[in-house]
C-alpha cells in the first residue's frame, strides 16, 4: 500500500527530507505554502514581499532541516519563520502599501463564503475590504498577532514562541488589537 504526503504526518516528512527525500520536502511546501503565503500577505499587504517572504521561508526550511530538533513541530517553526521575517520587512519599510485582494491564482485573499446573492457578497467583500483596511493601521506586532490567533488558530503559547515574548503579552497586544478592530469596524455592526 502506497501511502500519499496527506496521510503522512509532518515529523515523518521531515526526517524523510533531512535524510535527503526531496518529494517529502515537496509534500512540506505543498501543504504549507499557501497558509505561510496568506500570512505573509496579510501582515505585509504586498504580494511580491508575501511572494519573497513565502520563497525565504523555505529556503530556509530547506538548509536548516539538519538543524530542526522537535519534527513535529515544523509547522510552528515555519510560522515563527514567517512572522519574524515579516516583522523585519515591517520595520524596514514606511509607509505600507496597499494589501492586493487578488493571490497569484486570481482568488482572493480573504477566504469568505460567497452565496448566490450577489448583494450579500458585495456586502461580504466591501466588509473583507474594510476588515484589510482595519488590520493595516494595527501596529505590525498586533497584526501579527491577530492574524496568529484569529486566522490561523495557534495557541497563545504558540504565538509567545513566534514572538519571542510572554503569553501574557500576547494576550495583551490581542485584546489591544481587537478593541482597535471592533472601533475601526463598528459602521459594520
């Protein structure tokens, strides 16, 4: 029986690509690529830096194989990867340019269920617009972490890791982020 990369768990591709498996390092990137991209996107509102950011990622992944201890735990490593490199982006550039509702594959970037009511998805995307526009006056570490939180469910512990910071803080900065967001938000409700 031939198993596919989706019934294999993480920790086992990646100690097959460490020992040199380059199909189950493809399988990694296939099952990660697009999440680490929507992340990057979200936090840098630029396609091209998500593009870059995504690519370096797992550049990265790929040279540090030999280096990662806990193999369960590459998912995290690449999301800690990605906000780190996200974040340093963020600091080096003002002002941020506006975020493209459009992905390389002419889907958009918020994920959202469009009915067959043409009024209600308008209603939806001009919300996920104006959702886009909220995010992109949070400061870097607060969009960072809501993002963590609230589109990618990590743990509050998990995003203290990615941050390098305290779940307290993480907690902090989120309550922090989403009284800003249902402010910027209320003509919504």
């Amino acid at each position: 029986m031939v198993l596919t990369a989706t019934a294999i768990d993480d920790a086992t591709l990646v100690v097959r690509a460490r020992e040199g498996d380059l199909t189950a390092f493809e399988a990694l990137v296939a099952r990660y690529q697009k999440r680490i991209y929507q992340l990057a996107l979200r936090m840098t509102r630029d396609r091209a830096d998500a593009e870059d950011v995504t690519q370096e990622v797992f550049l990265t992944a790929w040279r540090r194989l030999p280096e990662i201890q806990q193999e369960a735990a590459f998912s995290g490593w690449l999301y800690t990867t990605a906000t780190n490199r996200c974040l340093t982006l963020l600091r080096k550039r003002r002002p941020i340019t506006a975020l493209d509702e459009q992905d390389t594959h002419g889907e958009p970037a918020w994920t959202a269920p469009l009915g067959q009511d043409p009024q209600r998805s308008a209603q939806t995307m001009a919300q996920l617009e104006a959702l886009s526009e909220a995010l992109g006056q949070l400061t870097a570490a607060q969009r960072a972490v809501w993002l963590l939180r609230e589109a990618h469910g990590r743990s509050y512990d998990e995003i203290a890791r990615t941050m390098d910071t305290t779940p307290d803080s993480v907690r902090g900065r989120l309550s922090r982020a989403r009284v800003q967001l249902a402010e910027l938000m209320s003509p919504w409700h």
